[in-house]
C-alpha cells in the first residue's frame, strides 16, 4: 500500500533536511568566526591595554627605586647638613622624580611626588634648621658659662674694691665710702 501523501511527506522531510542543514551550517561559520576572528580583534586590544599597564608599573618601581635613593641621600644629608654635594644630588634625585611622573600615564604618581618632594624639602630644612640650633644651643650654653665667670669675676672685683676702701677709711685717708 502506498500512502496518499508521499509527496507531501517528502518535501517536509527535504524541508526539514534543508532547515536542519542552513542551522547547522550557521552555527558552524558563528563557531569558526567566534573562536577565529573575534578573539584577534580581542587579544590586540588586550595587548594594548597590557602593555600601558606593564608600562605604569615599570614606571611606579622606577618611582620606588628613585625614592629609595633619594631617602639615602637625605639621610645623608641630615648627617651633614653643610654639605652642598649632597643637597644637589637629593635635588636631583627629586627632579628625576617628577621626570618619571610626568612620563607616567597614572596622574596620581605625579601627585604623589610632588607630595615627597615637598615633604623631602620640608624635612631638609627642618634638619639644617634643627643642625644650627644645635650649634647655637651649644653656643648659648658656652656663653653662659663665659657670663658666669665674668660674674663671678666682677664680684671678686667688687669684693677687692670695697677691702681696699675700708683700708683707706682705716688709714684716714678719706676716700672711703661714705
């Protein structure tokens, strides 16, 4: 027995087939341009991105390796205050500071160096300040001593005056105190 809809029948099987066939094919060539074409696109702008960042964080040990420096030679410095070989070289030192900052695509390092130079210029003034008031109080303490002496001094002056006017009065001399 045939079935009086064979045709029909097969042309729903031949249209399912084509159907099932064009999903297949189109799930397929999304595949092929998912895993080929669009992760390059990706990976470049990733590349790009990657390299700012390893720029950045060469610049920031860059930053950390200068500020090292220039914390040895303020410490330094701060030993010897008088020294101008020194001081030029923490100058320096706080120049090339700000030359990786500016070079630098982080906006904040370059805040931050402002921040350690002005704190760095803060701290050596303050040590040269603190150095010389050493020397003075070292100074001020030496004069009071010598103050003290010429008091001391003066008094044994005084003392000597007055023996010798009581010996005039004694004598009749009449130069004494009256």
């Amino acid at each position: 027995m045939k079935a009086l809809n064979a045709h029909e029948r097969t042309t729903g099987l031949l249209q399912f087939a084509g159907l099932f066939l064009a999903t297949v094919i189109l799930v397929t060539v999304a595949i092929y341009f998912n895993v080929k074409t669009v992760p390059q696109v990706q990976l470049a702008g990733l590349q790009v991105e990657n390299a700012k960042l390893l720029d950045s964080v060469s610049s920031v040990d860059k930053f950390n390796s200068q500020l090292v420096d220039m914390n040895n030679q303020l410490v330094a410095y701060s030993n010897d205050p008088s020294n101008e070989v020194l001081a030029e070289k923490v100058t320096r030192s706080i120049v090339g500071l700000d030359a990786i900052a500016k070079n630098d695509t982080i906006s904040y390092i370059g805040r931050m160096v402002n921040q350690f130079a002005m704190g760095y210029g803060i701290a050596a003034n303050t040590i040269k300040k603190l150095k010389a008031s050493g020397n003075a109080s070292e100074d001020i303490t030496k004069l009071q001593e010598q103050l003290k002496q010429a008091k001391d001094d003066l008094k044994d002056k005084d003392q000597q005056i007055n023996n010798l006017n009581i010996q005039l009065a004694l004598k009749g001399g009449g130069g004494g105190k009256k």
